[in-house]
C-alpha cells in the first residue's frame, strides 16, 4: 500500500519504504515541492539505507584523481572556467563577454524544447554548449538540458545512464563539484525530468513497462547516492588535510 501522497502536511519519518513509495512522493502532484523537500529531510536515515552505499577502490582512485578540490584549487576553477569560457566563444564565434547572453538564449530555447537547427544551431555547436553548461552552468540550466538531452534521445536509458556516471561529462560529474551542491529541491527537479521521459519513452513504446520501472527506481538510487555520498566527501576532507 502506498504513502497517502495528500496527507503528509506534518511529514514525520516513515518506516518500511522502499524506493516505489519514495519515488510515488518525488513525483505526486498532490503535495508542494516544500513538503517533499520535508519529506526527504525527515526520512533521510530510512532513505539512506535503501541505496547502496559502498565505493569501490576503482571508484574511489577515479574520483579522487578527477576530485574538484585540492588546496588552492578554487582559484584553479576560476582560472578554468576563464578558459573554457574563451574556447567556447570561439567555437561560436563570438566575444567572450556574449558567452553568457548566449548561452541563455539558447537555454530558453531548450527549455521551450523548440528545433534549435531553426536558430542557426549546429551539432558541434550545440554539444559546446552542452560541455560548458554541464561543467560551468546554474543548476537550473542543467535540469533544462538535462530534460532537452532525454526528450531527444533516440536511446533514453543509454543517456540516462551515462549522464548518471562519473567521468561522462554530465550530471554526475557537476554535482561532484563542491560548489555545485544537490540540495533536495534540485534533486527533486532532475527526478521529475527523469520521471517525465520515462513515462514518455513507454508511452511511445521505446521502452518497456518493466524497463521504465526499474529505470525510475535505478534512477532514483543512484541521484540519492550522488547527494549523500559522505563517505567520499568526508574521504576527499582527509585527503586534502594529509596533502
């Protein structure tokens, strides 16, 4: 039996969830984002035990070799993005101070999932874009390229899955960043992108029912693992403070 979606206005923690009746909250439209966002505060022990928590070495030499911050290295980002920025401006072939009215533009269009060819887009162009927006953008830009990326995929789970590992230039690798922090509202955000695409996808019978479904719950598992991996952050503190 299902959590009553409509009567949680004092959300205490639950016992006994598992990730179908986590996932029916995320996605009800039958509460305010607020209540979801107390939802996922007040039951984040019980959550926290649904996922699988263990880093492999493999996965912990990846992260820590590719990790965001090492003792002076926010001073390296800026210096970064400063050059990704210029390398951006000249694949589109504009002055760096238009990067960001650019970009912008563009993030409207992908928002209003309109044909960006119809504004003079190319592929390469657009995969720039992409680039940056996935290392440098908001988090409200990633959501949207995020849900423009799955809306047009000709393989869904394909994209959903790389975008969701480290070291593919997506989702998971911008949250990794320390700066770029996953709070509840914008982890409730990238869900409700996943969820819609998925439902998309069954409907139009690119995926299966059985496929949609463990995808979701694979989904949800895995953002709530990119949230609340404190052994790894605590791991990077460690090493930083031994450096």
């Amino acid at each position: 039996m299902g959590i009553r979606v409509d009567k949680i206005d004092n959300i205490n923690p639950v016992g006994n969830l598992d990730l179908y009746k986590v996932r029916e909250v995320m996605v009800s439209s039958k509460i305010t984002t607020e209540q979801k966002v107390q939802f996922l505060k007040k039951n984040h022990s019980e959550i926290k035990h649904l996922v699988d928590e263990k880093i492999s070495g493999s996965d912990f030499k990846t992260i820590m070799e590719n990790r965001p911050l090492k003792l002076f290295r926010p001073l390296k980002n800026s210096y970064t993005k400063a050059g990704d920025k210029k390398l951006l401006a000249m694949a589109l072939e504009i002055p760096p101070t238009n990067v960001d009215g650019y970009i912008k533009n563009v993030t409207l269009q992908v928002r209003s999932m309109q044909d960006l060819n119809s504004m003079g887009m190319t592929k390469d162009k657009y995969e720039e874009i992409k680039t940056y927006v996935f290392r440098h953008g908001t988090k409200e830009q990633v959501i949207n390229f995020l849900d423009y990326e799955l809306s047009h995929a000709k393989n869904i789970l394909h994209v959903l899955y790389h975008t969701l590992e480290y070291n593919s230039g997506g989702v998971a690798d911008y949250f990794i960043r320390p700066i770029h922090r996953l709070d509840n509202g914008t982890m409730l955000g990238i869900y409700n992108v996943v969820d819609k695409n998925l439902k998309a996808g069954r409907a139009s019978g690119k995926i299966s029912d059985v496929q949609a479904q463990e995808t979701a719950e694979w989904a949800l598992a895995r953002i709530y693992k990119i949230q609340n991996n404190q052994q790894l952050k605590n791991a990077i503190k460690l090493r930083n403070k031994l450096e």
